[in-house]
C-alpha cells in the first residue's frame, strides 16, 4: 500500500530503492560485512505491506525488504530503509515505533509463534548539515542515566549511510546506485550544476537497456522538483549535458524534458493563480478563515480548487464551500 510521499527526495528514493538489484548492491558494497555475511540475497524479497499506520506515513519513505540469514535459520529478517534529507535526533524513535508495529501487526495476523522476526534498520543521509546524532537508542535517554536503571531501557542501534561524507570514488556499486547515491549527495552541494553532467553523463552505458531508459526519466523527474537551481538555469544545464553524449536517445530525452518542464511550469502558474483567487473570495464572504482550511486550499489539486470555487456563489455558510458530495 503504497503512500503518496510529497517530498521529492522521499519519491526519488522510494522509486530507486524499490529496485531489488539496487538493494543488493547496498548489501555488498555499504552493509558492514559482519552483517552482509550473514545474508542470504538469493532469498531478497520486497515487501509491499510497510506495517506502517496512517500515524507514521508523514515520518517515513520507508522500503522494507524480507531475506533469510545463510545459516538457514527459520527466523524472517527485515531490512528497513530509511531516507533522511536533515539531520533528526528522534530518527531513532521512528525507527523504533516502525518495528514495534511491525511485530503486533504481524501477532495479530498469526505470523508470529515463538521469536519476533529481526529488523535491521538502515538511514540513508544526505542533507546539507552533518548528522551530529548517535545511532544507539538508549543515547535518547542522555548521558547520566544511573547504571542500575540501564538494563530496563530499550537497546538497538541503525545502520547509517552518510552521503555526505563519502568520496565519490568510495561510491561503488552497478551504475543505479551511483547514479542515486551522486545525485543524492550532489543535491545541496554549492557546485551542483558543476557536478550534474558528470553524473548525468554516467547513463550513457545504460541506455541499450530498458531499466536505463526508464531511471533517466526517474532522475529527470528528481531534478526538476528537487534541484535548488533556478528553473531556467537548470533546464539548461540538463539540456546541454544530455546533448553533449551524442547520443540520440540522449538528445530526445533532453527535448522532451524542457517541454515537460515548460508545460508544467505553466501549469504550476495556473494553479497558484486558481488558489490566490480562492482564498481572496473565501475571505471577502466568509473571514476570518481558519489556518486548516486554508491549508486544505494550498494542499488542493487544480481540479479541487476550481469545483471550490464555484460553489461559493451559492454558498451560505464556509463548511457549503467544502462539503463532500
């Protein structure tokens, strides 16, 4: 059940992760060893229900992938991937809540007999300050807690991938993953634009494949809401990189992606205009207008916003405006 993440770097690692072939790559090149050794990937199965409830699905661009360990065990073991974009003290905690719903969602379906599945929680990091958090869980509690109180307080620590701090040539892996994982890294880098043909320029030994072609448009789609690049810089930027490969492929992919971004720079235009001319009528007939429906009116698609206005005319009272038919 997959959740509409408005976060477009939460998109870009949902869509990449969500790759078993990058999963695997993570495995063998940015695990620790002492945990990938122990990890049957022919056994590597994504996991399409999350366990996380509705509660949680602001706080999580999770992707859970289910494996078996190499001693044949008969013990379930998850992978939890997690995307931070910031650096977030109670990252732990989510974490935690995400196993504990995981286990009682997995009793309440008769899953469960005797051992709780492992969990293995992962944070892939690459946002523009540096994490200064620990990973242990118990660190939550601070530094002073007496050591007969320890025993009682919950223990895991997570895996951590920090971007930010790793080399570019330290970025191993099938040519997926490096793209995400420079692409990532690169986003809030001041020599961004520098950066970008070099790792667009990466996908001309992808593109005789299907999977190359379609993670292009995945990466284009990433630039074009994520960048912190002026629109028309970028869309220049992008167009001159692609077309410096040669390649036909390239050069189709580059047209196409200015005209996307131009139809849907006008369709961004639109809907702003539709959502101030909204808001200015809702306060004319109805003012003062609460901070949650004007909320409501900002988080609204363009075909919302104009059924809205419309019904204002013939409306007496505000909750007229936004009753559900």
């Amino acid at each position: 059940m997959p959740k509409q993440l408005k976060n477009p770097h939460d998109k870009f690692f949902r869509e990449t992760w969500s790759r078993k072939e990058v999963v695997e790559d993570f495995i063998d090149h940015y695990l620790p060893e002492s945990i990938a050794g122990h990890l049957d990937k022919s056994t590597l199965k994504i996991e399409k229900d999350t366990f996380i409830d509705k509660d949680l699905t602001d706080h999580f661009s999770d992707i859970i992938y289910s494996l078996q360990l190499t001693n044949k065990t008969p013990c379930q073991l998850y992978l939890l991937f997690d995307h931070k974009s910031y650096p977030d003290i109670f990252a732990r905690l989510q974490l935690l809540r995400y196993m504990t719903q995981n286990w009682d969602q997995q009793l309440k379906a008769g899953k469960i007999k005797k051992t709780l599945p492992l969990v293995i929680p992962v944070i892939i990091y690459h946002g523009k300050d540096d994490w200064r958090y620990e990973f242990e869980f118990h660190d939550l509690f601070g530094k002073e807690v007496p050591e007969e109180i320890k025993p009682y307080i919950p223990g895991f620590r997570h895996v951590m991938c920090d971007l930010t701090h790793l080399p570019d040539d330290e970025i191993r892996g099938r040519l997926i993953i490096k793209v995400a994982f420079l692409l990532l890294k690169s986003i809030f880098s001041p020599d961004f634009e520098q950066r970008l043909p070099g790792i667009l320029g990466l996908f001309n030994d992808m593109l005789d494949t299907r999977t190359g072609l379609e993670y292009l448009h995945t990466v284009l789609r990433y630039l074009g809401s994520a960048a912190e690049v002026d629109r028309d810089k970028l869309s220049a930027v992008v167009h001159k990189a692609l077309l410096q490969t040669g390649d036909s492929i390239m050069v189709t992919a580059a047209e196409q992606w200015r005209q996307e971004g131009r139809q849907e720079g006008r369709q961004e235009g639109r809907q702003e205009g539709e959502l101030r001319i909204l808001l200015n009528l809702l306060q004319i007939k109805f003012s003062p207008v609460s901070d949650s429906l004007i909320k409501k009116v900002e988080n609204a698609n363009s075909e919302e916003l104009i059924h809205w206005s419309e019904r204002i005319l013939s409306a007496n009272t505000i909750d007229d405006v936004f009753i559900e038919e």
